[in-house]
C-alpha cells in the first residue's frame, strides 16, 4: 500500500473528537410533561372548596399547621408523630400565604399534578410517546387520585415523592452516575419521612429490579440506596410505634375493593404483548408497585389491621401506566382502535358520576364544618358542651365560634397548651361533678367509633343514663348532637351562668381566653364558612 493510500487513514485517526451535544426536549416530551400536569390542575381545582366543609383530618392538619414549630414538635412527641414533617411544611406554607382553606388543598393539587407529569415520563421511557400520553392523562382521572389531590394531607406530597423516585429508579439502571443513586434514594426517603408505609414502594422497586434481571452492580447500587432510607427512617419508625393507637381505629371488615378492581385490571393489562423499550419492562414495574404495598397491608391485617387505602395512593402510578400501555397496544392495532376508543369514552362516561360525588361534603367519612353548626344550632349561651369521646374534640376545633357560648364540662387543659390534639380532660369524679352543675347539656358522638373504655367516659355515660333524657338529636355527616335535659326538668333551659360560658367556675378553655371582653352573643355568620382566625 502506498503513502497516499494509507493517508486518508492517518487522517482519519488523528482528527479530533465531535462534542457529544445533548439533544433538547422533543414536542412529543413536553406534551407528555405538560398535558397531564394540566389536567390534573384543573381537575384538582374543580370544586377544590367542596361547599366550604372540612373533614376531621383536614381539621387536624389545619389545626397543628397553625402552631409553632416547637409547639408541632412537642405535639408529636405524644402523638401523630408520623405527619409530624407534613404539619412543619404546610406550617411553612400557611406563614407565606395565609392559613385558608384554599392554602390547605393546593399544595395536594400542585403535588398531584407533578405525579402526573412522572407517569407521563415513565411510560414515554418504557413504552414510547403515546403511551407516555395516555398513561399521563389516564392517572388523574383515576377516583383515587381525585380525591386525595383536593385533600390536605400528605399523601398527593407521597405519591409525587414516589412518582419521581421510581423515575429516578429507571434512569439510574442505565446511568449508573452515583449521583443519580443519591437522588433515587433520598427522594424516596423524604417520601418515607411524610409517610411509613412509603417504605413499601421501595419493595415494590427492589422487585422490579429483580424480574427484570438488571446487571449485579445495579442491584448492589440500589441495594446500597435501598439500606440508606431503611436506615434514614428507622428512628421514625421506632418512636413512631410507640404511638400504635393511632391506627387502632382500623377495624372491622377489610374493604379493599378499590385495590382489587385495579389490581386484577392492571394484571390483565400486564398480559398484553405491551411495547418494551426502557431498561425495564413496563410490566415489569407497574405490576409490583400496584399490587404488593397493598397485598402487604392486607396480609398484615389479620395481626393488626393496617389496611387503608389512602395510605398506598401511590400505588395508582401502576394502574396508569398499565392502562396507558394497553391503550396504545390496542391503538396500535388498526382492527382493534375502534374499540378501544369506545372503550375509553364509555369509561369517561362512566368517571363522570364518582368525579361529581368526590367534591361533596358527604364524600368524606364526617364533616366536621356541619358537626360545628349543628352544635352552635342546638346550644344555647350557657350550655354544657361534652365530647364522647373526649378525643372527637377535635370535630368542632375547626370553627372557634361554633363553640365559644358553650362550656367544655370535661376539658382540664387545652390541646395548645396540653401539645395533644384534644386537650386533656379531668378525673372521672370531677366530670360527673360538673356535668350535674347543669340542666342542658350538648352532646357530640362520633358515628362509628366506640368509645374508649376509659373511666372519663364512662363517668360520662353513667352520669348521663342515670341524670339526664335525650331532648333531641340532629344527625350529621359523622356525627350524632345530642340534647341531654335533667330528667326530672320537662322545660330544657340553659346550665347555670347563660350569659358565660365560664361562669359556672369550671376550667376556662383556649377559646375563651382568645376573646378577652368581646361579647358573648351568636355569630350570625354562614356556619359553611371556615375561619382561618385560629388562636396560636
């Protein structure tokens, strides 16, 4: 070979390497980003205020958000200290942009809708555009999603966490960066910290890796990942279980029929010949993190009975990305997209229904707005006011107004100044001392809780079996306001002091004390609407 043969060669060697340019955004990327966040927002502000009600966990979490950090922290060294993050961040949130009813569901919405935006993604990584789509705009309209979007508490701010932990997930089995492990696992983490049972998508992950036969150092990567949130949460976990009773009103039968609709829906879809294009099957990953944390709830609930399905709404990401799949498999095919359209109209026809009965007040297990107003109905200036149990103060703490004529005969201290959730009540002997200092007393029972067998409550019940007639009762979303007169009084008039809720020398609570001088008359305001001027 001559010289001027083997020149270009030479050339060819020594010519310097092209800079590797990273490729902008597709259109087909953005419109999988955007159109799902979109939705979500607007389905997440349609009738976001459902009639200005609020239901007792939203109370909770409106209450404890109102308090000082400090004051959050001691509240959760007795209770609730697994929302004790969640309460500190919508803390944060209600000092920059008012304590309203509003500020209390956005961050859900908002949440919600970055979890939508990661469906979107994820199915666009592992089964192309158009799944990625479909999968995107399938997830808000799942009821589930609905409903917890337009909920304040943390389990939108969870599935969000999740959503883009998993997606973390998918692009680190590829990029092997140790920084993209750092992200995986302390996503997942925060997800943890908002929420224990977060700790089960984490199983769910280590699955997928598993059926989907990723190389060693990926498996020993996340396996490193996996043991730093393990280890993150463990103290949570520890102090958290001192404080089981939390969960001791779930009982009875198990009703996981959402979960099994979607799990058996997402299996079928699974069978599918769906479009593989990631690192991981689609399948591969839908399929454990829809089924196995609620599988695992509800294998533990015949020891203790943990299962509830807002605890697992990230669980929804499976079924989504399932259903987008399947949808494009079947628009894929030019024989079967006729049916598949009808299929997906005759499904939105029949959301329309549930979407309409989520954003009532009676979609949530009580509402505490109605329980307030039908106790500032039935009470009168000067009445006892008595809570069985005395933990369900907590369903007339939203409103001051609802309860400020009236007098707390069991409270001995506040739950701002006790840090617990409804205030710490007197001795038996002195609850039933007070209680018969009165002629009309108002009560509230919850609707499907039973007591706490306790003697306070069962002072309670016996003073009133034995002393007083129930007057009259008004049922509620919840709740049951009953007027108890003296047995031997056919006339119910108000307790002793009607003009002072604290006149009748008992403990005065926080309400009282948050109104110095102002006049003790009726708020002739809307019993809908929700105050945000709490005491602090």
């Amino acid at each position: 070979m001559s010289l001027d043969e083997r020149a270009p060669t030479a050339a060819r060697t020594i010519s310097p390497p092209v800079p590797v340019r990273r490729q902008a955004p597709s259109p087909a990327k953005a419109v999988v980003v955007i159109a799902p966040l979109a939705l979500t927002i607007a389905l997440g502000l349609w009738g976001i205020r459902r009639e200005n009600t609020i239901w007792g966990d939203e109370s909770v979490t409106y209450q404890l958000a109102h308090r000082d950090l400090s004051q959050i922290w001691l509240t959760a060294q007795h209770i609730d200290l697994v929302h004790a993050l969640y309460y500190a961040v919508m803390h944060e949130i209600f000092g920059l942009f008012g304590g309203g009813l509003l500020t209390l569901r956005l961050p859900s919405v908002l949440a919600m809708s970055l979890a939508a935006s990661g469906v979107g993604l994820l199915a666009l990584r592992l089964a192309g555009p158009r799944a990625g789509l479909l999968a995107g705009l399938v997830f808000p309209l799942l009821p589930q999603v609905q409903k917890f979007a337009q909920e304040g508490r943390s389990y939108a701010m969870v599935c969000a966490l999740v959503t883009w932990a998993t997606y973390a997930l998918v692009v680190s089995v590829t990029r092997r960066a140790r920084w993209r492990w750092a992200v995986y696992g302390s996503t997942m983490l925060l997800a943890c910290l908002l929420h224990e049972f977060a700790v089960l998508a984490l199983v769910a992950h280590g699955v997928t890796l598993l059926v989907s036969r990723v190389p060693r150092p990926v498996l020993r990567a996340w396996s490193v990942a996996a043991a730093g949130v393990v280890a993150g949460l463990l103290p949570l976990a520890i102090y958290s279980a001192g404080q089981s009773e939390q969960v001791s009103w779930i009982g009875g039968p198990v009703r996981p029929d959402y979960f099994l609709v979607v799990a058996v829906v997402g299996v079928v879809c699974a069978l599918a010949p769906l479009r593989a294009r990631g690192p991981v099957p689609l399948s591969a990953l839908a399929v454990p993190i829809l089924v196995l944390p609620g599988l695992l709830l509800l294998i533990a609930s015949p020891v203790k009975p943990l299962f509830v399905d807002r605890y697992v709404v990230y669980s929804n990401i499976g079924i989504a990305l399932l259903l987008g799949a399947c949808m494009d498999h079947f628009l894929r095919r030019q024989r079967s997209s006729r049916y598949a359209w009808i299929a997906a109209i005759a499904v939105l026809a029949a959301l329309v229904q549930p979407s309409l009965s989520l954003r009532t007040p009676q979609s949530r297990s009580n509402d505490v707005t109605a329980i307030g107003a039908a106790v500032r109905e039935e009470g009168r200036p000067g009445d006892g006011l008595l809570y069985l149990a005395g933990q369900h103060r907590i369903l007339t703490a939203a409103n001051l107004e609802d309860t400020r004529l009236l007098t707390d005969l069991a409270l001995a201290q506040d739950a701002v100044s006790s840090n617990t959730l409804a205030g710490v009540e007197l001795p038996a002997e002195q609850i039933a001392a007070r209680m018969l200092e009165f002629d009309r007393i108002v009560a509230v029972r919850a609707v499907g809780v039973h007591s706490s067998a306790n003697p306070q409550e069962e002072a309670k019940t016996s003073t009133l079996r034995r002393h007083f007639r129930e007057y009259g009762t008004t049922r509620v979303n919840g709740a049951r306001v009953i007027v108890y007169v003296r047995a031997q009084d056919p006339s119910p008039k108000a307790g002793p002091g009607s003009s002072s809720p604290g006149a009748s020398g008992g403990v005065m609570s926080d309400r009282d004390r948050c109104r110095p001088g102002q006049h003790h008359r009726r708020h002739a305001a809307s019993p809908r609407k929700l105050r945000t001027s709490a005491c602090r």
